[in-house]
C-alpha cells in the first residue's frame, strides 16, 4: 500500500535536528490505510513501523521521539511491549500450585523415607484445614467418602494463602483455645510438633528440585518451632512389680505378648524394631541383639542400628524360645511380612501388642502408648545404675539431651535431711 507523507515544512538548510528532537520526526510521518500517522525508525540493523494511534502530527512527532529514545534507552523488546503491545504474547501470570500439588510435587523428589513423608504431609495437610477453618464434612455413615472430599478441599487450597504471618497467627490462636494452663501446654507442643513437620517438607533439598511456580516466602518460611513446654519423662509405675506380674503371668499363658515386653522393658527396642527382628540378629554367645536393617524393615535412623547388650536372663529366655519357633521373626504372627505400606505404619504383630497394652492398661499404666513408656522405663533404670550417658547409648538416641529431656526419670531421692541439722545430730 503507497504511503503518503505529510506536508510538514522540512528546516531550513543546515539546520537538521537530532533524533532526540520532536521537529526531527515530523517530515518523516506518513499515513497509510487510514489517518492515523506512523513512523520509520531503524534499530538494530532493521526498520520498523511504528503506528502512532493518532492523525495529530505534533502527537504523532512527540511519540516518535519517545519511541527512538526508548529503542536506545531500553531495546527492542521492551519498546515493542510499551509501544506495540499487540504484538507481544501475553504472559499468562504464575498462579499459586495448591497445597496438593505441592505435595505430590515433593512426593516425586524427597529422599526421605515414603512413610516419613506421608507424616510431613498429613501435619501439613491438618495444619492448612485448621488455619482456615475447612470442616470435613464426613458423614459418619459414609466415612470413605468423606475423607476423600475432606482431603479434596484442603489440596485444593492456594499455596500462597499459606503464609508465615498467617501460621503464626494460626499457632496464637490455636494454643489459646485450649483453655487452662495445663491444656495450653499439650496445645504448645502440639502445635510444635505440627510446624516442625510441616516445614520438614519444605526443607531445601525438596524444594530446590521442586518445578513449580512456589510462593515467596514459602508457607513457613522463618517460622520458628516455639517454645515447647519441658517434657522430662516422669514414672508412675513400679518397675520391679511390672516386670514381676509379666513373668508370672504372661510368660506362660501369653509368650508372644511377653517377649514383646522383654524386648522394650529388657532391651529398649521401639515397636517397629520388635515387629521386623530376627532369631538371626541375637548373638547369644556374646549376650547381645544386633539392631539392623533387614529385608522386612529399616532402623529408624543410622544411630538407631547398634549392638545392644543383654542380661544373661534374658539371652537365657531368647536362646529358648528360638528352639521353638517355627519362624525367623522373634515376634511370631499370621500377618504377611510382605504386606505392609511403604506409606503408613505397619506392624505383623499388632495383635500381640494389642494385648500387651490391654495388659498394662490393667496394671495401671495410663500413658498414650504403654509399651514406649516400657521403653522409657529401661532408659530411667540404665540412668540409675549406670548414668545419663550410658542410657542414651542405650537407648540409641542421637544426642543426650533427647534422652534427658524425654526418656529418663530420676530414680534415686536427693534430699537434704534437715531433721539431722534440727536436732543438732549433723556432724559440726
């Protein structure tokens, strides 16, 4: 199509404008289909045409000039993106992933184990639906479907309606609704417990290999744990009387039930130790139980595998029962070794620890999980004969202040007997 200049009077001879002047672009206007001016400009080593959107000539020159100045000042692309936005694709804006497709993200990438990640993912998962309030609207008759839509609803949550201030503010509010002192504490370490996995999987080794448009900052970025309430174990039970009754009463009428109390009362293992261990890993000679990775299980961390030693009483009663069993697990059971979820926790001899717990419950032992707190039990004993740091290698912690925090009682009174200095019999 013929362009047609405009009439504008060139300068006079000799004076030429510079580029960075208006008057310089006006002889170089022309229209094409329409009244609309457009311009020339070269950039580059090309020649483009730069529509003006306007028939008014001192407009159009002015824009010109800006054009020319914006070419130099800020290149093609973002001259072409102010000027001509027509032409540039639209950028479509990054939408936040949901909670779930983060976490089916992370799934794909964490090293950690299946069964841990299912843990960070379910305290993250309560974490979002408490924070805002998402019931679950499961009808107790149709439990199975209501989970799923539960679930549904909080992973289609935008990440970034998770922020730091929000958790924070979630934890305050969460912690106050408990109500007395005493209920506030459970609640203060609850809530610890829910952030620290929460962040676990937001930890950088997943989120640096996670392909997703993530918020910044990420859900519980610089969130801190909180001051969680001291916990030092407290025993309320009679230790020596305990293991006596389980002699006498489970170690004929229920031996299954009883080896699972020598193992967590007589050697410290935790449930999912004593579920997958071996005849294989004892070594009777040296009275000692090999803690180790096999085929049906792995040891909670790399300091949880360890040689543990035993009393010659309880080698004495393992080496036994080995000649009897029809099995290679400790612990027999009718549960398939295989059929276990790499998800979730999964125990061959729920039964008998079914029935050990409904024992101790009988017996007066009140805490959540009866058979840890044998566990504990074993750690306070060890501390008592042999010292704090003696039980936490017992006990396979990673460092001594879990075991004193968490796992050992003090066993022995310290009391000043005052009545000595009363009556003046205290040495002077």
């Amino acid at each position: 199509m013929n362009e047609t200049r405009t009439s504008e009077a060139a300068p006079a001879r000799g004076r030429e404008f510079p580029k960075t002047d208006a008057r310089f672009w006006r002889k170089r206007l022309f229209t094409r289909s329409n009244d609309e001016l457009q311009v020339r400009i070269g950039f580059g080593g090309r020649q483009d045409r730069w529509p003006l959107r306007t028939a008014n000539s001192e407009q159009a020159a002015l824009k010109a000039r800006d054009i020319y100045v914006s070419l130099n000042k800020v290149g093609f692309e973002a001259t072409r993106a102010r000027f001509k936005p027509w032409e540039v694709e639209p950028v479509e804006e990054a939408h936040s992933p949901t909670v779930g497709q983060y976490i089916e993200a992370a799934q794909a990438v964490a090293q950690c184990r299946p069964v841990t990640l299912t843990h960070y993912a379910r305290k993250f998962r309560f974490l979002v639906a408490n924070m805002l309030a998402l019931k679950s609207g499961r009808s107790k008759f149709d439990p199975v479907n209501g989970f799923k839509k539960h679930r549904a609803k909080v992973d289609s949550v935008p990440l970034d309606r998770i922020t730091p201030e929000a958790v924070a503010q979630w934890r305050v509010r969460y912690i106050a609704a408990a109500g007395n002192p005493i209920k506030q504490n459970a609640a203060r370490a609850t809530a610890a417990s829910i952030i620290r996995n929460a962040k676990a999987l937001f930890a950088p080794d997943i989120v640096e290999h996670v392909k997703l448009p993530l918020p910044s900052p990420l859900p519980l970025e610089n969130v801190k744990v909180g001051k969680i309430p001291r916990a030092r174990y407290q025993s309320r039970v009679n230790a020596h009387a305990l293991a006596r009754d389980a002699y006498n009463e489970l170690k004929d009428s229920n031996p299954e039930a009883f080896k699972v109390f020598l193992l967590a009362f007589g050697a410290g293992l935790r449930r999912g130790e004593i579920d997958k261990v071996l005849w294989r890993q004892f070594d009777f000679e040296a009275q000692t139980l090999i803690l180790e990775a096999n085929e049906y299980g792995d040891v909670k961390t790399e300091g949880s595998a360890d040689t543990i030693d035993l009393s010659p009483e309880v080698s004495d009663y393992f080496r036994e029962q080995m000649a009897k069993s029809q099995t290679e697990f400790v612990i027999s059971s009718r549960v398939d070794p295989e059929a276990h979820s790499t998800h979730w926790h999964h125990y061959r001899a729920v039964g008998h620890f079914k029935e050990l717990t409904d024992w101790l419950r009988a017996k007066g032992v009140t805490a959540r999980n009866p058979i840890h707190l044998l566990r504990k039990e074993f750690g306070s004993l060890i501390n008592q004969r042999f010292g704090i740091f003696a039980a936490s290698a017992a006990l396979r912690h990673s460092n001594i202040s879990v075991t004193r925090e968490h796992y050992v009682d003090r066993k022995e009174r310290i009391a000043l007997d005052v009545g000595e200095l009363l009556n003046g019999k205290a040495a002077s």
